[in-house]
C-alpha cells in the first residue's frame, strides 16, 4: 500500500508520521533531544566511568555526562570471547532445535533485530558476576539502548551496533543474521550467503528487512561506510577523556527517514526549506528510492491538521477511545503494565448477543493494535476481551491481533487468550511513551486520577477537631478549608459546627480559603490570655 512520510517543524519540535490510507503507521516526535545538554538519544556512542558495581543485581551505573547515571546489565555489560561467542552459538542451536513448539508459548512477533538479541544472548554465561570484569572508575565505551522513561536513567550496552540503511554492523560479536521480517527462505538464505562474504572473521551483520532483494554491491557499500564510521569512533575514543559523547547518531530527519521508510513510500511531505533540502541532501546520497519523492507543504493550514494527524494524536493521548460502532476500548497506562479494557457501548448488534461481542472484539484488535503504536505503549500489556463463550470465537481474535500487530516495527509475543478472556502481551520499548512525553501530573490530583470527596474530608477535619477540642483550654478554635468543605461543614443536612460547639463549650469560627486543595485544612486553638 501506498505511503507518505510527513514531517512537521515547529521551533525546536520535530514530529513525523508515517501514514497509509490516512491511518498512523509509525508516529515518532524530538523537542532537541540532540543537543548535547539534553537526553541521550538511542544509538548515541559514549566513553563513560563506571560508577557503581552492584553484585546484588548484577549491574552497574556509568556516568556518561548526563544527570542521571546509564544503567548497564551484566547481558549488556560482558563482552564474550570469540571462542566463548562459537561456543554459545553452538549451544543456541541446539535449544532451538530441541525446543517444542506450543501454542501456550505463544506468539512472537520479531522486530529488525531480533537475530543480533538471540547472538548477544549471554545466560549461557551465568557463572560470570559483573565485578569479576568491571570496576569502579573505570572507563568503558557503551551505546544507548533505551532512552530515559519517567524517573529511569537511559540503558546502555557495551554491544556496540551500527545501524545503515539495509545492514547492521557489530564490531564486536561475531553473527551473520537476517532479519525476522524477512520470511521467503529463498532469499534469506541468499542474503546471509552474501553477509558471510563481507563478513570479517569475529564481526557480525544483520540484514535489515529493507534489504530483501537488494544485491550484493548494495549490501556492500552500507557494511564499508559502517566499518569507516566505526574506525573513527574507534580513533575518538582512545584519544578521548570520559565522561564523553563519541557518537552522535543521526539527526531526527535523517533517523527518520532510515529507519521508517521503505519502498512503499511515494511521498514525503515537510512543511520547512530547512528539512526539504535536509531529505534531498539525505535521499540523493542514500535513499536513491526516494529521490525526487519529497516536496513542501505551504498551505494555511498546520500541515499536521491538513492530514488529520493532529486529531489522531489528540485520541491517542485519551484514556477512552471510541470504535466506530459505537464500543469502545479504555487505555490506563501505570507503572506495572498498561491496562486495556474492551465494552461494546452503545454498539447493541443485529443478531445475537455472541454475535455482537464478537464483531466488537474484532473491530477493537485492530485499535488496540493501532494504539499501541501510536502511544508506544511498553512493558506488559493486558487486554481484557469482552468473554465469548465459543473457542472458535477466542482463536478467532487472537489471530486477528496477531495480525494486526505485525504492521509494528517493535518485537511483541503474545500469549492466548486465557481462561479469564485476557490476553497477556509484551511490547518492546525503546523510548517514552507519547503520554509521558505530551503530559504532566495533574497538579491538583498529583497524577492519582481522583482526589477525596468533600464528605470524606470533612468527617477527616471533624476528626481532627474533636482531638484538638478535648486538648484545647481555650474557648476559641480557628478552621480554615476549601470552600465546599466548610459550605458542607456548615450546612443544614450535617448541623456539625453547631453540634460540636454546644458539646464542647467552644466558640468554632471557620474560614473559607480559595486557594487550599480540596483535601487541605488547618485546625488553629487559641489558648487563654493569646
């Protein structure tokens, strides 16, 4: 299907969507995250000091010059020997053709890279502890993996890779893979035939899906220009003092248009003459396939609500979001998992019950799936079907998401549909999601969705007032609260001031405050003779 890449820019914020037939394929967004004050972006190459070891856990935290220290993982942190890398290799093998296929393992959806995680796969090496081979104060060269998601610190790994257009290179393990993606036999065993012939003995490459039918002249082209990039950063390094960013990857237009595009592209749409010469100077020298394909938008319009993304994204960042029908499907993101929960609504059917369900369900596995993209929703995902009584009906909607979720770029596995109608799945995440980028904290709930009802806090005060009374040896006490709580203090159905007064011979003087939080109040007793 025919797709287009538009790019918007406005000051320091650059957006991009890829879309098809009006729907978002991929949505990425950067607000100067490339200066070097600000965040480290994913590909970022850093010389950094070890700060702390902890056998505990099996990690260690690296500075590498910004405010919250890297987080390195014995996996990413223990760079194996050649022999040590043939000899899990070997042993990989083996576990994957003993391993039985079940369906209660359920579905994997690889992304690009999932070769070079089944290369790097270092449990085999579980008599390692990370003290044995990293120290305080030492300097090591690592590559970002994740980017820092809310209170977390960016993920970084020693197992440096290089990303170009069709290949990945890795300096320092040795693998020939081809990419998941790529599912004709044919061509996969043709592309690692050609990788093995460019390979260096102890280097690895990856066939990215983009290079299904590309030939050995390409493929050849994209490892040299990888394997100059790493000599020079190999250069930087040594000469360099940590902490210190060796590797800048590419800009956010040039990642975007590596990394998302492909042939199906027919258009790419930029509302700046900075990024249109920025794609035509990117494109002519890499993308030759995209040459000639970008223009600029000059409407009146904001070119993001010409193409009805800005609308989409306003959806992707509600907690319900309504399906066409009339059912809708309810996204709480937390800290443990995201959290989806399917209801049909307004939507009633024309059959039968079952039938209903079934085509609310159906049509729901294609949101939940845009959704996820669109959000970058990460981690654990749970999503709560509305229950069906046939298992035909079950497998039906757990083939139709599996489906639907091969259109993501990230890796994804999938389990059935449980015996409670849930469907348990992870998603990888690479950066923060676009909630957490685009909102804050309510500053009045503190991020808790609610806040306590008026009734709650005024029988909390009352509480606190009948402590403060049987202390006080005054007759006067001061009480200050939000307005709806003294107005419900004082009013006629609750009678509590007044009661409270003949009971304990006080004079009760309360006073409204605009500005105090609902849930805010201060009790003050003023003592003989103050």
């Amino acid at each position: 299907m025919a797709k287009e890449l538009i790019i918007n820019q406005t000051l320091n914020e650059c957006r991009a969507a890829l879309i098809e037939n009006g729907e978002i394929i991929d949505y990425v967004m950067d607000r100067g995250s490339d200066g070097v004050d600000n965040n480290p972006v994913v590909g970022n190459i850093y010389k950094g000091i070890v700060l702390r070891v902890l056998p505990g856990m099996q990690s260690a935290f690296v500075d590498i010059g910004h405010e919250k220290a890297a987080f390195l993982y014995v996996d990413d942190a223990y760079i194996p020997t050649l022999e040590e890398q043939r000899d899990m290799a070997e042993k990989l093998q083996k576990l994957q053709e003993e391993k039985i296929e079940s369906k209660e393992s359920g579905e994997i959806i690889p992304d690009e890279l999932s070769s070079l995680s089944e290369s790097v796969n270092l449990r085999f090496c579980s008599d390692k502890s990370i003290e044995t081979f990293l120290k305080e104060g030492q300097e090591i060269l690592v590559q970002v993996s994740k980017e820092p998601i809310s209170t977390k610190g960016p993920r970084v790994t020693r197992h440096i890779t290089l990303a170009g257009r069709h290949v990945v290179f890795m300096p320092s393990i040795e693998h020939t893979g081809v990419s998941r993606r790529i599912q004709d036999e044919a061509e996969r065993n043709r592309l690692k035939d050609v990788l093995d012939s460019i390979r260096p003995e102890g280097k690895g490459v990856i066939a990215r899906t983009i290079a299904d039918g590309q030939s050995y002249k390409v493929l050849k082209f994209d490892f040299n220009m990888l394997v100059k990039i790493w000599k020079e950063i190999s250069k930087k390094a040594q000469k360099s003092k940590a902490p210190v960013l060796i590797h800048k990857d590419l800009t956010f237009v040039q990642r975007i248009l590596r990394d998302i595009t492909d042939e199906e592209v027919v258009g790419i749409v930029v509302d700046t003459k900075e990024n249109l010469k920025e794609v035509e100077k990117f494109t002519s020298k890499y993308l030759t396939t995209l040459k000639g394909k970008a223009s600029c938008y000059t409407g009146d319009m904001p070119i993001f609500e010409h193409y009805g993304i800005d609308l989409e994204v306003e959806r992707g960042i509600s907690n319900k979001v309504y399906l066409r029908s009339g059912g809708s499907i309810n996204i709480d993101q937390t800290e443990a998992l995201v959290s989806i929960d399917v209801n049909t609504g307004k939507f009633v059917g024309r059959k039968n019950l079952e039938d209903t369900i079934v085509r609310t369900n159906l049509e729901a596995v294609k949101e939940i799936a845009y959704q996820l993209r669109l959000r970058n929703c990460g981690g654990l995902i749970i999503v709560d079907f509305i229950d069906m009584e046939k298992a035909e009906h079950r497998d039906s909607i757990y083939q139709a998401l599996i489906e639907a979720l091969k259109k993501d770029r990230a890796k994804t596995n999938v389990l059935p549909i449980s015996g409670l109608g849930l469907i348990e799945m992870t998603r990888k995440r690479t950066r923060d999601t676009l909630i957490r980028i685009m909102c804050d904290h309510c500053s009045y709930c503190e991020g808790t969705g609610r806040v306590k009802s008026t009734l709650t806090v005024c029988y909390e005060l009352v509480r606190e007032l009948i402590k403060t009374l049987k202390k006080t040896k005054g007759n006067k006490v001061f009480i200050y609260a939000h307005p709806e709580v003294t107005a419900r203090l004082c009013g006629e159905d609750l009678d509590i001031i007044e009661n409270l007064e003949n009971v304990y011979a006080k004079n009760l003087i309360v006073r409204s405050e605009n500005n105090y939080h609902i849930e805010q109040y201060e009790i003050f007793a003023q003592e003989f003779g103050s």
